[in-house]
C-alpha cells in the first residue's frame, strides 16, 4: 500500500469527528483570506459574527498594483483599497 499524500495526513491531522455521508467536522488552525476576504469579514461584521481568534486570522493583496497602462506610483493601489479603509467600519477592524 502506498504511503499517504501531504493532503491526506494534513486532513487526518486536523478532524475532529466524522459526521457521515462524505461530511466531517475539521478544526481550521489558520485562517487563510484571499481577494475577497474583506469583503467576507465586511458582511459577517455587518452579521454579528465575530473572527474566534483574529490572530491566526493572515490576509494577502491581490489586485493591488493596477496593470492599467500609464499608471504611475499614486495609481498604484486601487482607489477602493483607500476607500474601504476610511470606512465608517475600518475603526471596528483595527481593534
């Protein structure tokens, strides 16, 4: 028998229980955001949720550096990055 992949021991790592019908209960020890992450923060804030534990919450930009031709260093980041940080909301998620 061939030994397991890095997804299987990483998946076996990290169940908790096995609910049945391809379904299982994972604890998530890091919270990966992408592209839309803000976004997805932005609505469960709006919600009421709350991240359990912010900081094994990591982000990465994507997007930021327009590839618009003529752009220059004050095109660099996107106006809607400098807009959704001055939002009445960007107090709430520095805390």
């Amino acid at each position: 028998m061939a030994g397991k992949t890095l997804f299987d021991k990483i998946w076996d790592r990290h169940v908790i229980a096995e609910l049945g019908g391809g379904y299982a209960l994972m604890h998530v020890s890091r919270h990966l955001m992408h592209d839309g992450g803000a976004a997805a923060l932005e609505r469960n804030r709006l919600k009421g949720y709350k991240v359990r534990n912010p900081e094994l919450t990591f982000a990465t930009m994507d997007h930021a550096v327009s590839t618009e031709p003529g752009r220059t260093a004050a095109t660099a980041i996107p106006a809607r990055t400098a807009a959704w940080a001055a939002s009445p909301s960007a107090s709430a998620r520095a805390r």
